[in-house]
C-alpha cells in the first residue's frame, strides 16, 4: 500500500513537474494585464563578426533614436554566421529585411538568385558598403614562430587555422589579402607571385571553420600557431589583453568592405519608413562612431582616429584594386585557388 | 542467477572505459557552467536570448509530445489491427526517420517545404512558408520523433488479448467506447514512456532543427542551436549554462522513464 502511495505522489511529482515547464516556457505569450505592448521587429541577418557591435551597440541605438522620433518600440530578430551561409539562408527564404554581408560577391549572388535586384546595394551610400577592416594575422604569444607577413605563413612547420571560403566572406577576403600582398610586391608578374603566395599559406592550412568566428574560437582552442583573420574581430580583446595571442599587421593587406543589402520583397508597406530609417541610420555619425568603437573603420575616414588602437598598414589595397569581386572570384578564388592551389595541395 | 563474487575486477574496466567516453565529459559540462560561481551562470542563463531559447525548445517540445502521442498512437492502432496488403512497407517506412540521418531530414524538409520545393511553390502565392519559422522547427522536430511513439505503443497493442476487445464489443460498446475504456487504459504504459521519448529527443534535436529553423534569435533559435552558436562564438560560459540545464531536465526525464519500468517490472 506504501508503495503504491509513494507512486502515486511521484506521478503527481511528475505531473506537477510537467505543469511548471510548460507555465515556464508560455509565460512570455501568457496575456499578463499591464504588459507593454507588443513592439514592431525588425529582422536583421548579418555575417560572423558583426554580431556584438550589432545587438549590443548600433541596433539599440536605433531602437532608442526611433523610439525618440516616433514613441513606438523596435525590437531585433537577429542571426549572424558565415557570409555565405547567410546568403544561402536568405535564397531559400529566410524573412530577413535587411542583411549587412562580408563581401559584395555575397550580394552578388543574391541578385543572381533573383532576391534583390541587380545592384541595388549600389544605390545605396558609399555603394552599399557600411564599414571596413583589414585582413591581419594573430600568432601566439610572444611570437614563438617568429612570423612577421604573408610569406612566412608558408614557412614548413607552421599551422595556419583559416576560414572555410565556402561558407565564410572572411576567407574570400583573406585569399585576395594573400594573393594581394604578393602580387603588388611583384607587380611585373603579379599572377605566378600570387599563386605561389597562396600555394604556401595553403599547404599549411590545419584547420577550416565554417565562419572568421568560428576560426578564431579553433585558435583560442588551441589549434595551430596563426590565425587568419579581420582586425575587428581581435582588436577588442587584444586591447583587453584577453586575447591568447598577438596581432600582426602584414605590409600589405586588403581592407574588406562590407555590404548592406535591402531585400524589398521582405518589407510590407508599413514598414518602409522603418527600414528606410534604419539603413539611413547606419551611415549616421552616430552609428559610425559606435562601429569605429567597436573596431570596425568607419568609411568616414575622419571618424577613425576615434579608435587609437587601430593598427598602421604600409600598403592597404581593396577590392577595386584588382577589378572587383566579380573578377576577383572568377580570376583569383575560382581560376588560381581552386582550380590551381587547393588541386597542388591535394596531391 | 547473477554472479557476486570478482564482480570488481570486470566492473571496475568497465568504469574505466566509460568514465572518459561517458562520465567525464557530462560532468565538464557542469564544471564549466559553474566555474564562474552560480552568480555568473544565473547571469548568463538569464539573458533574453538564453531564456527565449529554453522556453522555445521546451514548447516545440511540449507540442511534438502532444502531435505525435496522438498520431504514433493512431498508426500503432492501425498496423496492429488491420491486415492489409503493403502492411510491412508501411511500417518501415514508418520507422524510417529512426534511420535517416537528421540533416538529411532537415534537408529534404526544406526541399519540399522551401520556396524551390513542390509545396512550397504552392504555399508561396498564399503568402505561407513554413520553413525558418516556429512551424519548420515543429515539421522537423514531428519527423524525427515519429517512431518513438510508435515503438512503445505497437508492442503493447500487439500483446493485448482481442478477447477483452472482444467482450467490450459483446456488452454493447462501441468502437471508441471500446478503445477509450479497454484499449486505452491497456497502453498506459506505453504512453507515458513514449510521450517522455518524445519529449526528451525534441528538447535536444539540433540536427535537421539546424537545417530548418533559420537560427534566429528571439524567434526559431532553439536552445541547442543556441549552445551551438555560442560556443562557436567562443561564449563557452553562456554556451555551458543553457547546455547544464538541458542535461539536467534530461536526467529529470530519464529519471522518471526508470522509475516506471522499473516500477512496471516488480
């Protein structure tokens, strides 16, 4: 009898159990008198890196600028991963309305897909581009490997942790960062300079992530002697003295440039002025400062003494420099690095 | 008969074998969660994104349990009192999801349901796409989980005398009279450990969720698509607090799951 008592109470246990989850898990929905009412959202997608200085920092800037122009409240759905897997995500359909891409290529490929118009980013001011940051290279600290540019990436013994240019923005900047910074140091035979370059860096390569982010948590882990990398991505914590290794700037390296792209057929009618503001908003002063605090170089060039931690690079170069993403993916990433390096390393 | 004696010996290995593969690496989840001091694991549990996450995956999971007690219960009935041509292909492609790897679920998933998929074309005129939302992670969280309802229902219905059935049918009971009051009562059991199966594996699926939620936060991030995130954001604190206390309700569940058949048993 005892035992079917304690059975019985340990199924009204369980019961009970049960009935607090579920009063847990509806609670937020639970129609609660007094309650604010229910604000407006705003989908945000975003690559890797951007996710602190959006959720924490630019975003609510909005919410509360908005909040003082109009009384309504805004609130962020927001996701952030490798550039391309966001530009996957996006062609088969996510609700994002806006979305800040790694590279250009990326809107690119949105347009292809019939997401967004063809260049419709460029419409947008500075062409779409909302910030920057330079390729640079973390090594462990102290340097015990001694590496000081791109060439000694190559050097035998050395373990490069890279981004995975498949799903990662960051890795296409950091393969035109690689061929770059050779072929502008040979600038008669910029292609055979180019190659090698990343036929080096290549045959080291130990570890790929599916994004820069997920790269760099594989170094902090403990994998390989240098990481490839966005400044913005390291500053921080460099400053902070948190991060386990040490920035290097090479002699030259690409700053990349980052897209924003409007995807219109997301946006109802009443949410125009909204994401209007908002998009205006992200090339506001206020806006660029909060990102030159956060480690991102504003296109303002004014703005970016803002950040005295901000590294010097002898010789930056962009996209533009080799005739832009399109050309770069098609002569550089597809026609040297896939089709050329990643076979050398294969064998 | 159970031996006793230089049982040490052979238990002891067999400690030793699962203390790294098993034991040890749920007791690091713990460790890390509280390295910071329950102040900073509390903090980090309570984030806005932490705590949607959590009651997210505990809902879908409440909703799974729910859709498919009824609907593993309603094919177990079926497969086990109807014989009829094409019944083993049935069942087995029944039991398929068990089978399929989960992103292979999730992929074929957006496949159909995803804007260049069959239904998906259809429903897009309407202004309906079930994929990256609420209703996706539901869809894939329904699939996975199917055949656990079903396994623990069918071998009870198969056990069951058809002379209790058939005694309600002579006293005058209807169909469902028969099934609410005879069948019903017969398949406790079953209900109960195949409900908490469910729940238990919709609470903690991560790899066709992956492929269909979206991974919004605040909208479809599930809590471990959340821990996942976090970590590969290098947040191992935030990531470790969510992951203890999923470990935890499972245990929670499991608990409960043994107490019963153990309890079924004696």
């Amino acid at each position: 009898m005892a035992s079917d008592r304690s059975s019985r109470l340990q199924g009204r246990l369980a019961l009970l159990g049960g009935g607090a989850l579920l009063l847990y898990a509806l609670w937020p929905w639970l129609p609660v008198p007094g309650r604010a009412e229910q604000p407006r959202t705003v989908v945000f997608y975003g690559f890797s890196i951007l996710g602190e200085a959006m959720n924490d920092d630019v975003l609510p800037a909005f919410a509360r600028s908005w909040r003082r122009a109009t009384g309504e409240r805004v609130e962020f759905a927001t996701a952030f991963a490798g550039s391309g897997t966001v530009t996957n995500q996006l062609i088969l359909g996510v609700p994002a309305q806006c979305a800040l891409l790694s590279l250009e290529l990326d809107a690119q490929r949105l347009a292809d897909a019939g997401v967004v118009p063809a260049g419709s980013w460029r419409r947008l001011p500075h062409g779409g581009v909302v910030n920057r940051t330079p390729f640079v290279l973390v090594v462990r600290p102290g340097n015990p490997k001694g590496i000081h540019d791109f060439p000694d990436l190559a050097r035998p013994g050395v373990r490069v942790v890279h981004p995975d240019p498949l799903t990662s923005g960051g890795a296409n900047w950091a393969i035109l960062a690689e061929y770059g910074a050779a072929a502008r140091r040979l600038p008669d035979q910029p292609r055979q300079a180019g190659f090698q370059a990343l036929l080096g860096v290549w045959r080291n390569v130990t570890a790929q992530a599916a994004s820069a982010r997920a790269a760099r948590t594989q170094f902090e882990n403990g994998f390989g002697d240098v990481l490839v990398t966005y400044e913005q991505d390291v500053l921080e914590d460099a400053q902070a003295g948190t991060l386990p290794g040490e920035i290097v700037y090479p002699a030259s390296t690409v700053l990349s440039e980052h897209t924003l792209v409007v995807l219109d057929k997301n946006i109802a009618p009443s949410e125009r002025p909204l994401i209007d503001a908002l998009v205006r908003f992200l090339w506001s002063e206020e806006a660029q400062r909060l990102f030159v605090r956060r480690g991102f170089r504003s296109v303002d060039e004014r703005l970016n003494a803002g950040n005295p931690a901000f590294g010097t690079i002898r010789d930056p170069f962009l996209v533009a420099d080799f005739g832009g993403w399109k050309r770069v993916k098609r002569e550089i990433v597809d026609g040297i690095w896939k089709e050329r390096v990643m076979r050398e390393v294969g064998k | 008969m159970r031996q006793r004696t230089g049982a040490s010996i052979p238990v002891g290995i067999l400690v030793l074998v699962l203390l790294p593969l098993i034991l040890m690496p749920i007791a690091a989840v713990f460790v890390f969660a509280f390295r910071g001091g329950p102040a900073a694991f509390l903090k980090s549990l309570g984030s806005e994104d932490a705590q949607f996450a959590l009651r997210f995956s505990l809902l879908i999971a409440f909703f799974t349990a729910a859709i498919n007690a009824v609907l593993g219960t309603w094919a177990a009935y079926v497969l086990a009192k109807h014989r009829f041509p094409g019944e083993r292909p049935l069942a087995i492609a029944i039991n398929l999801p068990v089978a399929i790897p989960t992103v292979v679920v999730g992929t074929s998933l957006l496949l159909l349901w995803g804007p260049i998929g069959l239904f998906g074309k259809a429903l897009a005129p309407l202004g309906l796409q079930p994929m990256f939302t609420p209703v996706g992670v539901l869809l894939a969280h329904l699939f996975v989980t199917f055949p656990y309802m079903l396994g623990a229902v069918k071998p009870l219905l198969d056990e069951l005398e058809v002379t209790y059935e058939e005694a309600a049918y002579t006293l005058g009971a209807g169909k469902w009279q028969t099934f609410r009051w005879v069948i019903l009562p017969a398949l406790r059991g079953g209900l109960f450990s195949g409900t908490l199966l469910t729940f238990a594996h919709s609470l903690g699926e991560f790899g066709a969720t992956v492929m269909v939620s979206g991974n919004l936060r605040l909208r479809t991030q599930t809590a471990p698509l959340y821990i996942f995130a976090q970590f590969e954001a290098g947040n191992v604190a935030q990531a470790n607090a969510v992951a203890a206390v999923l470990a935890a309700l499972s245990f929670a569940i499991f608990f409960f799951l043994l107490r019963y058949s153990g309890r079924k048993r004696a």
